[in-house]
C-alpha cells in the first residue's frame, strides 16, 4: 500500500501539462509520461534561455535613449487629472521588449519498447517522501518496473529499466527537442546533445550515459539500444554556458562538468546515487508532517468519476472500483466537505508544495523557481516562463520561512542580489535615482527596465517586494550574518531608491509614489494603496535592520523622516471596503485577480486582525470573490487566515482544489502556473502558525473541518520550531524549540488552562496577558504546553 504521500493513477499521461509527473533536482528537471511502449521524460535545466546579452539589441529594459523630463511629464498630469489611463503612461514611460527571451525546453528522452501486447496491473506513480517516480506493469507474464529519480548530490537524473524476469529489457534510447540547433552522438553508451542557441549563442550540452545488467547496448548514430538485458540504468546531466554575472551573463563550458557528473554518478552505481538522492531529499521534506486525519483515500459511494481534468468543476457522487483510489479519481471526488478522504487531498497538497519548491530550487542553483519551476516543454513557455516579480515569484518563496525549508531559497537570495548591479544603472538611468530597481518581470539576464504592455510594464516597488523576503528570513532565521552580508544591501539599497523617488503629493503634502499603478488593474495615479504598504515596509525593514546591525545612522535618519511623512496607503472607503487608491474608487463588482491593497494584510503585517482595517479587508475580499487565478484563490487563503477566519481560509483551499488544480496536483492560473502550488502550502501553514506580529500564534485560523489532528516542524519568526497536536479544535499540546535564547510569547487559546514544561520536565511560569504566555525561552531547548 502506497503512503499517502504518494501521487498515483492507473493510465499512462498523454497529456505534458495535466498528467505527467515532475521530479527536480534544482536546476534539473523532468517530467514523467510512464507510456508502455514509449517511454517519454521530458527534461529542462534551468538556464537555457533565448535572449539577453548575444540577442542583437538587447537592452536589459532600459530606455535607449534618454527621456530625462518623461518621469515628470507624468507627474505633473497626475497631479492635474488624479488618474491617468495605462496606455497614457506607457506611450511616455514604456519601450517595446528586445530580447527578453524566454526559457526553452532541452528537448526529450525517449526509451522505445516496442509494442508488449497489452499490458496489465498497470500504475504510475511520485513518492513525495523518496521525490522517486515509478512505473509498473505487466506484459507477456513479465513485470516490467521503471524509476526515476533526480538527485541534487551529483547533479543527476537517474533512471532504472528492470524487469523480473532475465534478460527482458530491450529498448532504444533518443532524443528530440522542438529546436534544431543541437547534434545529438552516442558512442561508449553515452548519448551527447550539444548545441549554441541561434537567438543569443548561449552553449548548452547534455549527457546520457547507458549502463545495463546482461544482455548488449549498442550505438546507432543518435540513439543507444539495449538488447535483452536484466536492467539497464541511465544517469543524465546538462548544463549551459550561462553565468548569473552582469553584464555577459556568460561562464565556462559546460562540457567539463557535465562530463564529470555523468562520469560520477556512472562510476558510483544506481543503488548508491538512489540512497544519497533520498537522503538528501528527505533531510529537508521530513522536517515538517502534517496529520489532518487523513487516510491512505479507499474508493466508496461518493468517490469516484466525475468530469475530466478539463472541465475543473469537480466533486460530488459517482462510483468507482473498490480498493484504493488514484490521485485523479480522488481530486475529481473532492468537495472539501467531512471525510478522511477530503483531508487526505489538502494534505498531498500541502505536502506537494514542499515537494515542487526542493525539486525546483536547492541551495547550489543559480536560478530560483521560474513561473513554472524548473519544469518546461516549450519554446515559447507562457509568460516565458519567466520571473514576475508582482506576486507570482514572491509566492513561489511563501512556504520556505514557515514550512522549513530556508535552504530552498539561497537561489533566490543570489537572484535578487544579481538584479542589484543592473537595477542600480536602472534607478539611475530612469528614475534619476540612487539604490536599486527593477519592473514587473525580470529574466535571468539583468532585465530591471521596462517594456510597454500597457497594464504591467511599471512596478518599480518590485525590487522593495524582492528585498522584503530577504528580510523576513532573517526574521526567521535571527541569523545576523546573513542580514550583514546578504540582506542588508538589497534592502539598503531598496529603501534608498525610494528616499530618492518619493514624491510629494500636492493635495497633502505626504509623500507618495507616483506613477503609481496598483498591479494590472485600472489607472496610474498618486499613492495607490499597495505603492504605499510596501514602500513603509523597505524603509521600516531597512530601518530595524541597519539598528541591529549598528550601522548607518545617517541614511537611518533620512528613512525616519521620510516614513514620518509617508502616506500611508491604508483607508476605509465609502462602503466599508479597504481603498486599493488614495481616491475612493473601489467598485463592488470589481472581482479583479489582484488584491493588491489587502498587501499590508497579507504578506505585509502592518494590518492586525480584529482592527476596523482588518474589517474592511473583509469587506473587500468577500466583494472580490472566491473566484480568481490559481495564485489569486491561493493568497487567499492567507488573507482569510490572517483575519482569523478558519472556515473561510478552507473554503478558499476548498475553490483552489476544486477548480485550479490538475490531475498531477499542479495550479493552473491557467494554464499551469507553480506560484498557487506554493501559495497554497503557505496559505496552509499559515493556518496553523503564524508568527508575523512578534508572538507565536498558535492555530490561528483552524477550520471546523480539520478537528483532530497534529502538525509538526513549522518555523515561526524569531527561529522557532513549533509542533501542535490538537482535538475537537482545540490545542492539547504544543512544543516550541527556541535556537535562540529570549523572550518567547505564545497566542494560543488554551493560555489560561495549560502547563508550561521544559525538557527537563521542570513546570515553568510564565507570564499569562489574555490568550497569550511569555517566558525566557533558552537556545535548543524545548517547552510544552499541555492543556489541562
Ligand atoms: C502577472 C499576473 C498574471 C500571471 C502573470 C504570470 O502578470 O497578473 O495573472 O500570473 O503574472
């Protein structure tokens, strides 16, 4: 019997998108078809990019030639009009993209079986707890078994063909890629593809060695055949010539180190790269367990076919064969209602989360997750498959504080801190103004400018969002080296752009950005809310973090004063609704997918649930509706959980389960887009924990669904491990282990009927204010609260 962690279905996946399975190693991944006659893996690494630096005309968004009064112009009109239409803006402020690129497929393996004449017993499947994909079936009264595995240790895709019986595995290894810039050799069992991008010369190279077990492997040209062998192993690695350095973006070879990874793993054996793969992978997706009083789902009345993927509306009766249920059968069944079986698919979720963000972003990759991951098949990805840095990137680093796994996000801190060199030239060139910037989208070659879609070309508060994140894992981390040598720059030099780009509204005299353009939604204007949260947010985060450092006392004062003048982008509107711009524009009907105002709610913490603010966040979100994007319904999640309302923050997993998410668990936007996979997880744990407000609240948003259950290995802010087990919606223990020592509060609604222990099992006192106990914790100690 699988674990319940486990993703299965009992058909093959014809379909990329819906149906195949992800495994990553960071910058590896692929995706697994599972077809019996033809094996097909799909597989990227994750900087093979068309554009930049090689692409004629390439100009990293800046504009080409100076446009020193184009700032001002717009200014001065919206201090005139109040509102300006976006395709105003864009006309003065915008530049078409030049070589922006976008990220590419690396093509396909095939393994080509032949036809084995009806196969049966047949499943797929993805063990999260392993991250091992497998493939069973029989055929001609031999079980034919496939896995697959993509090991960060050594940089390689694993695969095993083996049957159990002798001397039954025969197939012919190729490769195919939508692209024909490649040569494909196979010689000594090794499958090479190498090539150079004809859009900006970028050297790619990827390997496939051949080991078998008995029988023959011959090289045919461009593919490998393997003729009545026990097993055959294949190890894969690629790579391309990119660098994360300005302005080239270029670095060594791949070859050398390609070679020498496929030579490695070769030389150290399956088994042995199997067992160091799944520690690896374990070391970081075992910290955190999630019961929900889930069970490994059985299929019964209720649970069974309903719509295909397709149609996403889901839930509801049907019947399907006795015994346990595939993962596309269990999702189409279910309705978020009672049930094992209903927890059951939120915990493959959350689960599923940590799963994609260590397969698609690990501490030694370069790049962080893109819109999709790691994982692409195309060309022309949507999007490109790029970084959008007005929510989408963000989202996709929610989980990593809270779900514990900080490690995951080293390529995004490294990302972020390589936009700092070309965002500087950016600020400087375009805004007139110190410290750093970049725009709406970015891409892995320094793109910090502009391009001219009228409703997402201009986002400068992109880079103080970007820099936030930096921040808030020191909060989680307390680590102060990592604030003085990673974070500190990228906020300092966040905050700065903005010490300098402020502008003072002439209806008050506060200040305020502008142009302002609240994300893809209505007209620029002065001050619109989000502008205004995250702007208070870099100069408040600088502000704390330059004290703690002990540095900078003059660039401290200047942030003081500007905050002192600081418009705070935060008002009740005409109908009790949160106002998304300065002027009360809001309407009623607006279900628009960005909730960009409730920021300050949800990832900012200026909102404090139970505050008339907090109400009217409320307001605004029951106006937006449950509706929205895959990433849209996720963040609210967190939103409903931030206002403490458990049911309605399930209700909003519940829509995103239903009607966003594929048969392999993906979100769709659509089509599919990673970030709401992510959201979700951190919508989840947010929940369960929650940590942004200086105390440790403990099950803060539990919906009356989830009565009994446990979770342990949460991360809240100020380095604190937290597991709660609880029963009929009540906590009945909680265990906290500080690594730091100091003060520790706890919001928890059993403060008032509980024990506080150490591990010395010593009864500790601690000071009782309302829902909430504080005591000194002590570093690697533990404590539990147990209600009595
Ligand atoms: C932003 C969002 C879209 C999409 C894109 C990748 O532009 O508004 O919905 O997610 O990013």
């Amino acid at each position: 019997m699988p674990d319940e962690l486990t993703l299965w279905y009992e058909e093959p996946a014809v379909n990329w998108e819906t149906q195949a399975l992800p495994i990553g190693n960071g910058p590896l991944g692929a995706m697994v078809f599972g077809g019996v006659a033809t094996e097909r893996i799909q597989f990227n690494e994750k900087t093979l990019w068309t554009g930049g630096p090689g692409h004629d005309g390439y100009d990293f968004g800046d504009w080409r030639t100076p446009r020193p009064d184009a700032v001002a112009e717009v200014r001065r009109r919206i201090d005139r009009e109040g509102r300006v239409p976006a395709e105003d803006v864009a006309a003065v402020l915008g530049q078409p993209k030049t070589g922006f690129g976008a990220y590419q497929t690396f093509g396909d393996l095939h393994l080509d079986f032949g036809a084995p004449g009806g196969a049966g017993g047949y499943r797929r499947e993805l063990s999260l707890s392993e991250a091992v994909a497998r493939v069973r079936y029989t055929a001609g009264g031999v079980t034919h078994t496939r896995e697959y595995f993509a090991a960060n240790p050594g940089n390689v895709i694993a695969g095993r063909v083996s049957a159990d019986r002798g001397g039954a595995v025969s197939f012919t290894l190729r490769h195919t890629s939508p692209r024909d810039d490649k040569t494909v050799t196979a010689e000594g069992g090794r499958l090479t593809v190498r090539g150079r991008l004809a859009d900006n010369g970028l050297v790619f190279e990827a390997q496939v060695q051949v080991i078998v077990a008995g029988g023959t492997r011959t090289d045919t040209g461009e593919t490998i055949t393997v003729t009545g062998a026990d097993s055959a192993v294949f190890v894969l690695s690629a790579g391309t010539d990119y660098a994360d350095t300005y302005p080239r973006y270029r670095g060594e070879d791949p070859h050398a180190r390609v070679t020498a990874a496929v030579d490695a793993a070769a030389a150290l054996g399956y088994d042995a790269l199997r067992a160091a793969h799944v520690a690896d992978h374990r070391a970081l997706f075992d910290r955190v367990r999630l019961d929900l009083g889930q069970s490994a789902p059985e299929s019964g009345p209720g649970k069974g076919e309903t719509g295909g993927s397709a149609g996403l509306e889901r839930g509801g009766p049907g019947r399907g064969p006795a015994g346990p249920v595939p993962t596309d059968r269990l999702l189409r069944g279910y309705t978020g209602g009672d049930g094992p079986d209903e927890r059951a698919v939120e915990a493959l979720m959350f689960a599923y989360g940590r799963y994609l963000l260590i397969a698609c972003s690990r501490e030694n990759d370069i790049l962080p997750a893109n819109l999709q991951g790691v994982w692409n098949a195309s060309t022309s990805p949507p999007w490109s498959g790029d970084y959008h840095v007005n929510i989408n990137l963000q989202m996709n680093y929610w989980p990593a504080g809270p779900a514990n796994l900080h490690e995951t996000a080293v390529p995004y801190d490294r990302f972020v801190r390589a936009l700092v060199e070309p965002g500087r030239r950016t600020a400087r060139e375009m805004y007139g103004a110190r410290g750093w910037v970049v725009g709406n989208e970015t891409n892995p070659f320094g793109f910090t400018g502009v391009h001219d879609w009228p409703t997402a070309f201009w986002f400068p508060e992109a880079a103080a969002w970007t820099a936030r994140h930096l921040y808030d894992g020191y909060r989680f981390t307390g680590d102060l080296e990592y604030l003085r040598e990673t974070a500190y720059p990228v906020i300092k030099g966040a905050a700065e752009f903005w010490l300098d780009f402020l502008h003072t509204d002439p209806r008050d005299g506060l200040l305020v950005v502008s142009p302002s353009y609240s994300p893809e939604h209505g007209d620029f204007s002065a001050g619109a809310a989000m502008s205004q949260q995250i702007v208070r947010e870099v100069l408040e985060s600088a502000l704390a973090a330059a004290a703690a450092l002990g540095v900078d006392e003059e660039f401290r004062a200047a942030a003081e004063a500007a905050l002192g003048r600081l418009d705070p982008g935060i008002r009740i509107g005409s109908w009790g609704q949160l106002q998304e711009w300065k002027e009360d524009l809001d309407s009623r009907t607006d279900t628009h997918r960005h909730v960009s105002h409730l920021y300050a709610l949800h990832p900012g913490d200026r909102i404090a649930a139970g505050t008339p603010e907090a109400e009217a966040a409320a307001v605004s979100l029951e106006a937006r509706g449950d509706g929205g994007t895959g990433w849209s319904k996720a963040w609210k999640i967190s939103f409903w959980a931030r206002l403490l309302d458990g049911d309605r923050a399930h209700r909003m997993l519940a829509e995103q389960l239903r009607t966003s998410t594929l048969d392999n668990l993906w979100d769709t936007h659509p089509p599919f887009q990673i970030d709401g996979n992510f959201g979700a997880t951190a919508g989840i744990a947010e929940m369960l924990v929650q940590s942004h407000r200086g105390e440790v609240h403990v099950l803060p948003a539990l919906p009356a669904v989830w009565k009994d259950g446990s979770v342990s290995g949460l991360r809240a802010r100020g380095d604190v491990t937290v597991d709660v087990s609880w029963r009929d919606g009540v906590a009945e223990t909680i265990t906290l282990r500080p690594g730091r020592t100091g003060p520790l509060t706890v919001r928890t609604s059993i403060a008032n009927h509980c024990h506080l222990h150490d591990d010395d099992d010593r009864e500790a006192a601690p000071r009782r204010a309302g829902d909430t106990l504080t005591w000194e914790g002590v570093a690697g100690r533990s404590y539990v609260i147990s209600r009595w």
